[in-house]
C-alpha cells in the first residue's frame, strides 16, 4: 500500500500521524512549513488528507491542481465537496497524543451514497457511520453544543471554584465522573437537581445568586430551552416555573 499524505501540522493532523504509526500505516506529511514542494511528495502518494481549515480546503486544492489526480479526503463534519470524500471521527483531540485504544473505538461518520469507509481510509477498522449529506450541518451543530458549550460550562466552573470558592477544582472531579457515567449508561434519567424536579424556588434563588453575572443569562437560556423542548414533546406538566 502507498503511503498516505497527510496536509497539515495542527492537532488532528498530529493525531492522524501518531494513529498511522500506531498502526504501521505509511504516511508522509506537509504542511507550509515544509521544505520540500508538495509536487515532491505526490508521486509516492495515492490517498491525501486535507487536515486543514475548512475554509481552506476548496481555495487549497484549486491552488494545486495535480492533488485531482489523487484520492482526497477531507475530516469537516460540517463542509461537503465534490472532489473529496468526508471521513469525520467523532472524537475531540486535544493537544495531548492519545492510546492505541482511544483511536481505535473512535467512530468515523462518512456521507451515505458515496465511498465505503474500506475505500476511504484502507488500514483503518474504526467504527463507522453513513449519514446524508445535506444533514451534516445539524450534526456538526449539535457536535460543537454538546462538547464545547459543556467544555466551556466546566472551565467556568473550575474556575469560579478556585478563585472565588477557593476550593479545588478537583473537588468536582467525582462529580464530572458520574455524570458522564450516567449520560453513558442511562440518558434518558441523567438530568437531576431541581429542573428535572420542577422546583422553582430553587431555580429562583440559583438565578438570585448569578445576579449581575453571565451565567445568569446562560441558566435562563437553559430553562427556556428545557420548556420548548417539553412543548415541543406535549409534556406541558411545567409552568413557565415562576420566572
């Protein structure tokens, strides 16, 4: 098998190389910083990663045509393009490398009606998905909702706990644990405390406290997100809570 030719230096292209060489998949990799032309590295080449912005993905290809010749593949969860297939994996990746095992159970979610996941990315044996394409943009919605509003929730918290609390921020660490534990195992009874309950003299002295803060307003968008996700269900057993 040629090896692949990863474009790129960010994370997930530092990611995809240290997979690659997890897994003894060749690989050469490009990016601006390198020294030598990318018309060099072409010819060895029969599959490359675009692992670039995705605002950068359409101008960088039309900007050197002979990657046409090649099979593409780009990673957006969000963009489509006709010259290259879409492989997403669902996974964060932060600034630290990971395990053989965490990449491994990393599920790829690919565009239905085009190339197999096999065709795609051949070497790899990661779970995989095939979704419509003109739904790609509600995916990467509720992708970037779920990890990162719920990753800046916790930064604040961690932050507000030691500077203004002056406790550890690993005192929430058990705390962290068990709710994913919970949205794991039993989603539908994860949600607990007092807008799962309803109770509304708690929710009012929660807000009393958030008074004049940011946070206030994000407590309220989530209270009036809850209530049009209950309308929208039919549950209508809430009030507008008081409030």
């Amino acid at each position: 098998m040629k090896p692949y030719l990863i474009v790129g230096d960010g994370r997930l292209a530092k990611h995809f190389a240290h997979y690659f060489s997890i897994l003894n998949i060749p690989h050469l990799s490009w990016s601006r910083k390198s020294t030598k032309p990318l018309t060099d590295l072409l010819p060895h080449c029969e599959r490359v990663l675009l692992l670039i912005s995705d605002k950068a993905i359409a101008p960088f290809v039309e900007s050197h045509p002979a990657l046409l010749e090649k099979k593409l593949i780009h990673c957006s969860g969000l963009m489509t393009f006709p010259f290259a297939e879409s492989a997403h994996p669902l996974n964060t990746f932060g600034s630290e490398l990971y395990s053989r095992e965490c990449y491994l159970n990393t599920p790829f979610i690919l565009e239905s009606g085009r190339a197999l996941f096999a065709d795609i990315l051949p070497g790899l044996h990661n779970p995989h998905y095939y979704m419509p394409a003109e739904k790609k943009p509600l995916y990467h919605s509720l992708c970037v909702m779920a990890g990162n509003f719920t990753t800046l929730l916790w930064q604040n918290t961690f932050e507000a706990f030691e500077n203004e609390l002056h406790l550890p921020k690993e005192a929430l660490l058990p705390f962290l644990e068990k709710i994913a534990f919970n949205l794991e195992n039993s989603p539908r009874e994860a949600l607990t405390g007092p807008i799962s309950r309803g109770d509304t003299q708690t929710l009012i002295r929660n807000l009393d406290a958030l008074h004049n803060r940011a946070e206030q307003a994000l407590y309220y968008a989530f209270l009036n997100f809850v209530l049009a996700k209950k309308k929208q269900i039919g549950e209508l057993q809430y009030e507008r809570l008081g409030l």
